[in-house]
C-alpha cells in the first residue's frame, strides 16, 4: 500500500502545471515593439502575437537569444546588434542598372522607392538609392542592415 501512495504521489507531481521558460524548441508567443537605430519600425501590439520555435532560426538570433530565460508574463527590452540581426551592410548588394531597364513600370523612379525582380536568379526586393544619368543605382540589403534593434517584449506563452 505505501508504495502504491508513493507512486501516485510521484505521478501527480509529474502533471503539476510548471512554470516554463524559453528555452531552445519551446514554442513561445509574443508581442513585440521594434525600434531600429532609434526609429520606430513596428509593432504587434494590435494584431496577432508572433509565435515561433525558439533556436530554430525562424526569428534573428538576437531576438531568440533575447527571450532566452524569460516565462509568460514576464516583460524584457534588450537590443541586438546588426551581426545578430539582419547583418552588416553589404557593399556588393548595391546595383547599377540603366533606367530602360524599368521602362515597363509605367512609373518615374525616384531614390527611397522599392522595386521588385529578380537577381541572381531569386525573386529581390531593391531600394532605389539615385536615378542619375540614365543610370539607378539599388540598394538589395534587407533594410534593417546594419542597424542596432531595440526590441520590447511580452511573453504571452511558452510550451
């Protein structure tokens, strides 16, 4: 009879709800503010919570690193530099192309428009940077490159 006690005891214990923490393959949900270089880029906090695999690589790493420890409920504000981020800026991501090049727009491009097509054979988002002498030069970085991010979380839940 007692270790029947002892067993039951051990099973309850095992089925005890536990406070949980991000830890790698947890699945966290999140809300989230993000700031980059000091400007405000965007929020979650009226839409759905963003919900992920922590260490699987489905967020920047800063921001996996950043929730690391943490448990629902629990609020944190950290940054991540751009090596953990969306990288350094790359120089060899910047093109020259001729403006006939986009003649089929229908539109006069101007520097801080994005075009869309297709470089090295993958479908890429570019930034016109200038549009000078028949010349547009285009930025193909991710447009947070090289910038520090500040996050400010919320752990909404973790399992």
């Amino acid at each position: 009879m007692r270790r029947a006690a002892v067993l039951a005891i051990l099973l309850l214990g095992s089925c005890a709800p536990r406070s949980s923490k991000v830890v790698a393959g947890s699945k966290v949900s999140v809300r989230y503010s993000l700031w980059a270089d000091g400007r405000f880029v965007e929020s979650n906090e009226q839409g759905a919570p963003l919900t992920f695999t922590a260490g699987r690589g489905e967020v920047v790493a800063g921001f996996d690193e950043g929730l690391l420890g943490l448990a629902a409920g629990e609020d944190r504000r950290f940054m991540v530099s751009p090596g953990k981020g969306y990288g350094l800026a790359d120089p060899t991501a910047i093109s020259k192309m001729p403006e006939t090049a986009f003649s089929g727009l229908g539109v006069a491009l101007k520097a801080g428009m994005k075009v869309q097509g297709v470089k090295d054979g993958r479908a890429a988002e570019g930034k016109v940077l200038s549009v000078e002498a028949g010349q547009v030069t285009l930025d193909f970085n991710h447009p947070l490159a090289g910038q520090t991010l500040e996050f400010r979380v919320r752990v909404l839940s973790v399992r």
